[in-house]
C-alpha cells in the first residue's frame, strides 16, 4: 500500500538483521550521502532546520546560528531514498519550504539499514517477484534513473546522464499488481509509469518484503480514531506508519478528485507519533489529522495506514 507500510520488525529482530541506526547531519547546500553496507535504506526522519548553534556554524556570523527553534520535515528524502542501497540527495532547495529566513540551515536524517528483497528491470523488461513464504509487500519502486552504470549495456551516454529521475506514480501500481500476492510480474515501461525523464533511458527498482500471516494493519481516514487492541498478555509493536496518501481510492468516499489526485504523500513523523503512542500498551486509540501529524500534502485528503503485530508481554 505504501513503502513505509512494511517494515519488519519482528521478522528483523529474530533474524538479527537489524542494523543500529544512523544519523547524517549536511550542511545546507551540500549533497548529503546515505548508504547501507548491508540490505536497504528505511528514513525514520529527515528535517532541514537548525536546532543547535554550533553544527554548521563555521565561518557564519552569529546572526545565521543564533536561532534554533527552526525545524522542517523533509518527505522527499523518504521518497527518494527508501528502499536504495546507496542514496546521493544534493540538499539545495530540497526543503519544501524555508523554515526560517536568514538562518544558515543543515539537513538531519536519521536511517536505519533494513533486509530486503529487491528487484531491477530495464526498460521494456519485466520484473518478476516471488515469496518462498508469505505474501509480497512493496517496500520501495522507482522508474527512472538514479546511477549512470544500471542497466547501461549498449546505450549512448547522453541517455545516462540524469541520475535524478524519479517516477511519480512507480510505487502505486507496483503495490496494486503485487501487494498480499505470493508471486507477481510488472512490466518496465512508460504505458505503466509516468515517464519522469524523456530521453533517459530508465530501469524499474523494487525492494520488497515477504510478510508473515501475523501482521496487522489498521487505515484510519483523516478526522477519524481507531483503536489497535492486541490479546491479553501480548503487547502493541508498531512496524511503520504513513500519515498521507499513496493510492487514488482508499478513504476516497464523497471527496473530490482534486482531495486524491496526489498519491506520493508521505508525513516522516508518522511512525515516530505512532510508536510513542502505542509501542508496547495492549491497546491504544490514535487520532488522525493535521493537527497530530505534520501536513505533507495540503488540499489533500490523507489517512494513516498503520503496519503492526502483537508480541508476547
């Protein structure tokens, strides 16, 4: 359903395969590297702002660090780099807005490396998944072009050289055709995916998890509540959560066109919110609207779509 909406981590901390979790701190201006020796980039955060006056600071005049109350989340990190092995972000103007005039900014992203299965396809290809056991569920999908050397072979290099192609749309039609399957095929080309860079010759890029019967997941439209009641003696271990919209239909009944056009939408505080709430309890009730959670998408209908499983107290 969406790319945050699978993250194991149960199936992660029996296979002991988590990684500890990283943080990576540019300064405005600069391209900020994330990387993972080991399965696939999952952003738990990412804010451009200043909360200290000393990171970043040098050579500025204390009238540009002075202010540390400045804080902005940053989505598109989420969206371009969940589900890479290796992610290169040039952070100018990657904010989608100035948090705070006349103060020098830095970017602070905070990862974790996660196991994954992952797919890539060339143009005109079609890419095949498969779980040996449990059911598919899409991490992460691009097409475009975000390195010069995948699939390459026999092509000019005018045609390799924007590294900053990402498609739109890749991850709903991707989910569509292969979320809760055991095995699902998905063709490569620009008649599924919205072409995001004419004259790049483009890959699909697929990184997805096989799912255990055992996970749950709750939708709850915005300016609505659920409540996430585990077993007695089990307790509440929230996996990932997106506050936002990743699909056309869900949560769509007597809104306009124009409140669900927008299906890349993703809050980066979401799992945060949703843990602090409910990790550990037997039941909690989460509240869902603008005012809880950061906005992503203005004159966007959002939900929140919550992936969780009840563990032993």
């Amino acid at each position: 359903m969406f790319d945050l909406g699978v993250f194991l981590l149960t199936l992660l901390l029996n296979s002991r395969l988590l990684i500890s979790a990283e943080t990576v701190i540019t300064c405005d201006g600069f391209v900020q590297h994330l990387s993972c020796d080991s399965g696939v980039i999952h952003v738990q955060s990412a804010t451009c702002g200043r909360t200290s006056s000393q990171i970043c600071s040098v050579g500025r005049p204390q009238s540009e660090t002075a202010n540390v109350q400045c804080s902005i989340d940053v989505p598109v990190v989420s969206k371009r780099c969940n589900g890479q092995r290796e992610c290169e972000l040039n952070t100018q103007g990657l904010a989608p807005q100035d948090p705070c005039y006349g103060t020098y900014k830095y970017y602070t992203t905070n990862y974790i490396c996660i196991p994954a299965e992952t797919s890539v396809t060339c143009h005109g290809g079609y890419s095949y998944l498969k779980c040996e056991n449990g059911k598919i569920q899409i991490n992460a999908a691009n097409y475009g072009r975000t390195d010069k050397i995948t699939c390459s072979e026999g092509r000019p290099s005018e045609q390799l050289q924007n590294t900053n192609c990402y498609s739109p749309n890749a991850l709903a039609p991707v989910s569509k055709s292969c979320n809760g399957l055991e095995s699902c095929e998905v063709f490569a080309t620009h008649t599924v995916f919205t072409d995001p860079c004419v004259g790049t010759y483009k890959y699909l890029a697929i990184s997805y998890f096989c799912v255990q019967p055992a996970v749950r997941s709750s939708v709850i439209c915005e300016h609505a509540n659920n409540t996430l009641i585990c077993d007695h003696g089990t307790v509440i271990r929230i996996h990932s959560a997106n506050y936002g919209r990743t699909d056309s239909s869900t949560c769509s009944t007597g809104r306009p066109a124009s409140q669900l056009a927008k299906t890349d939408c993703y809050a980066s505080n979401s799992q945060a919110i949703a843990t602090n709430v409910c990790e550990r309890k037997n039941r909690c009730s989460l509240v869902v609207s603008n005012g809880i959670f950061s906005d992503p998408c203005p004159n966007t209908f959002k939900y929140l779509y919550v992936l969780y499983s009840c563990i032993s107290n």
